[in-house]
C-alpha cells in the first residue's frame, strides 16, 4: 500500500472540503496536513522568503511519501489561491533545491476537488496533470466530492 500524504488547500480548515478530506484519508488511509497551519509566502523569483517561511520543510516532508494527493475547493473553476501558491512554489525546487524536487520523480500525484454539483469540470484537473508530468510525477487517480444535505459524498472519478 503507498504511503500517502493529502495536502488540504482551501480557506476554511472545517469546511466540504476539509470533510471530504478527512473521508478520503480514512477510505485510503494516510496522513492528512491542512496548509492553514503552515506561513508559506508567495513564489519569490529571487528566492528571498521571510524568516519562518514552512515550504522548504514541507517539501521535505513531501518526498518520504509514495503518493501525494492534493485537495481543493473549486474556486472559479480552478484550484484555491492557497494551493495555487503552494504549486507555484514547486518552482523552488526545480531551481534552488533540485536536490529535493528530484525525489519527486516517480512518486504519485492525486486530487480530490470538491463542489456543490455532482461533476466537476475535466479543466479542473488539467494543471495538476501537467504538473505532475513535468515533475516526473505519476498521475491519478481524481476524486470528486460535493454536497448532499449535510452530508459530503466522494467519488473516484478517474483512476
């Protein structure tokens, strides 16, 4: 069984998404971190981040495991700002810490997305696919939760 981590990017650390997270770590098992509890600052192309600064050590974290599933509300049609600028600093280890983005070769990359509506749009998926193939990542499988009454459904969706 692989061992995953599932990274929780959205504004509220109790909402959907955090329940379908939760939902998901206990169907597949795993480990679940939220990124609220985590100062990670905006991609800086000159590599200057503020003291205290948490990327570095969570991207260390992220290669001892085998799979890395990254869940996100649909925000516009796409992942939320809080992700964006976790994925948006992946760059830091293509550039300053090779050593690091290195190991992520091989590894396996999901997403759970969750909405209001049953489907998501395939768009949705399409910058977590590219970016697990340009980090020579393996990709899937995608998961989608939404809202029932007060309870949160999660389906596999491609995997």
């Amino acid at each position: 069984m692989a061992k995953t981590l599932i990274i929780l990017g959205s504004a509220r650390g109790e909402g959907n998404t955090a329940k379908a997270a939760q939902q998901l770590e206990s169907d597949i098992g795993g480990k679940l971190v939220d990124l609220l509890d985590y100062r990670i600052a905006p991609y800086d192309y000159e590599n200057n981040y503020p003291e205290g600064d948490d990327f570095i050590a969570m991207a260390k974290r992220l290669v001892i495991y085998d799979r890395i599933v990254f869940a996100s509300p649909v925000y516009w049609y796409s992942m939320s700002g809080l992700l964006k600028d976790f994925f948006d600093r992946l760059t830091d280890l293509l550039t300053f810490h090779k050593d690091i983005g290195r190991r992520l070769r091989g590894k396996q990359m999901g997403v759970l997305s969750c909405s209001a509506e049953q489907t998501v749009n395939p768009g949705f998926y399409e910058p977590f696919r590219l970016s697990a193939e340009y980090l020579g990542m393996t990709y899937g499988p995608e998961w989608h939760a939404w809202v029932r009454g007060s309870r949160v459904e999660v389906q596999m969706v491609n995997g």
